[in-house]
C-alpha cells in the first residue's frame, strides 16, 4: 500500500495575535539565556488565530516542523518574522500536514503519542534562517545531555515574558527510548523549580548536546512543574524523531517540499 499523509488547505486570512498563550502548548522557565545564533537559526514562532503560540524549526527552506496540538483544526496559522526595524511581520501557511497517528487525549495524559505536524509556507524563509539536520538516530546513554530552544514564556502565566527565543541544556532522566524522551535541569532533577519548557515552547526543537554540529533528534509536546505537578520548571517531554522519519520524509516530498 503506498505511503499517505492528509494534507489540509489552511485559510490565509489575518491572524490575530493574542497576548494569552493557549496552554497545553507547552518557554524557557528557570533563567534560560537567549539561544545562541547556531541554535536561533533554525527556529520559528507560530501564532494561531484562537491566540495560542508555539515554536517550530525549520526543515526545508519553506517547510516547518512543529507539535501536531499546536496546529488543531478549526484555526488559522501564521509564522512570526520581523523586517529590519524588528516589527512583526506574519507570513502565510497555505498547507498543513498532521501526523495522522497523533492523540491529543494522549498528549494531554503525557504518554507518547506522533506529536507532530509539517507546515508549508507561501514563500521561503529569509535568507538568515536554514534548515535543520536530523539526527540518524536518537542518543542511547541515559544522562545525555540536549538543547532545547524555543519562544515560550519566561515566567509562568505572564504572557508578556514570551516571544524572546530562550535556550536551555537539559538531560534524560533515563535511558531515551523512541517513544518518548523526558527531559530535566541537571541540577534540579525534578525536585525545585529549574531550566524547562513552559507555553509557548511546543514545537520546540531538541538537539543533541556535542561538540559537533546541531543535529536535531526532537520536539518538545508537554512539561511538569517539579515532583510531577501541573506547570513548568520539572520534566520536559519530547516527542523523539528517529521512529517517524519516514512520514516526516514523505509528507515533505508530497508537501512539494523534499528534505535537504
């Protein structure tokens, strides 16, 4: 049977850019510093017309990748740009593709689920933005250590804190599995408040933390407060890439849109 994808035709009328953050979209919380040029590279802001922003990365030069609930039915989806003043500029998506194995219910309980989404945008990305590189797979040692970069909110619940891009180094709290991958402030450990994604970080991507060049090997989909409890600053969850490649493969070629 051949490989399919449902591709939505996605409305180009006005986004209007709320100040609230929709919340299952899960900044930087815990003082992250702003991610550094290799990192902010690769990194978009979505904003949807019910008021809920996420983050995305790039993966080809007009192709986003990003949590599948940060694009659910029944909204519209822009990217955030800014011309040489720095003033916001919104730029169209005229197709979206949801992974279609993808379970907000599940999401929402913190178990795995294809949290994914491809974006396909009118025009090309500017010229200082690139798209990211996979990962060939997902990193084994329990302990390893990830950058996480996304547009979230600094500070829980106060929206005006989100839109600046934040970094933060996070490690597994186990072995990485290719389901699911969870992720904490090294000196935190999940017991007091630390480094970790907050609204607006869904969609997030997540790179493996070497010497060498960024490679991506996820997204972020949900986050804990400490010991578990509902918020930010505790786990990190991602949604790892290496066991769905192959539709993010072929959902770029049939969004027109070939993986470099």
């Amino acid at each position: 049977m051949p490989f399919r994808i449902s591709v939505e035709l996605v409305s180009v009328s006005t986004v209007c850019v709320m100040t609230a953050l929709f919340s299952p979209a899960a900044a930087m919380v815990g003082g992250a510093a702003p991610a550094p040029p290799n990192v902010a590279r690769h990194v978009v802001l979505v904003v949807g017309s019910r008021g809920n922003a996420c983050s995305g990365v790039a993966v080809a030069p007009d192709l986003v990748l990003t949590a599948a609930h940060c694009v659910l039915p029944g909204a519209d989806y822009k990217l955030v740009d800014y011309d040489a003043a720095r003033r916001p500029v919104l730029k169209d998506v005229t197709r979206i593709a949801r992974h279609p194995q993808f379970s907000l219910a599940t999401m929402l309980a913190h178990r795995a689920t294809a949290d994914l989404a491809l974006m396909k945008l009118a025009e090309p990305l500017p010229a200082d933005m690139a798209p990211a590189a996979f990962g060939s797979s997902l990193p084994t040692e329990a302990g390893g250590g990830f950058i996480v970069a996304g547009f979230g909110v600094a500070v829980r619940g106060d929206g005006r804190t989100a839109g600046t891009l934040r970094a933060a180094r996070l490690v597994a709290t186990g072995r990485p599995g290719s389901l699911q991958l969870r992720l904490v402030d090294a000196m935190a450990r999940n017991q007091r408040s630390g480094l970790g994604a907050c609204t607006g970080d869904s969609g997030a991507p997540v790179f493996e933390d070497t010497d060498g060049p960024l490679t991506l090997v996820g997204l972020v989909s949900w986050s804990t407060a400490p010991n578990n409890a509902a918020g930010c600053g505790g786990l990190t969850g991602v949604t790892p890439l290496a066991r769905y490649r192959d539709w993010i493969t072929e959902g770029a070629r049939q969004l027109g849109s070939p993986l470099p």
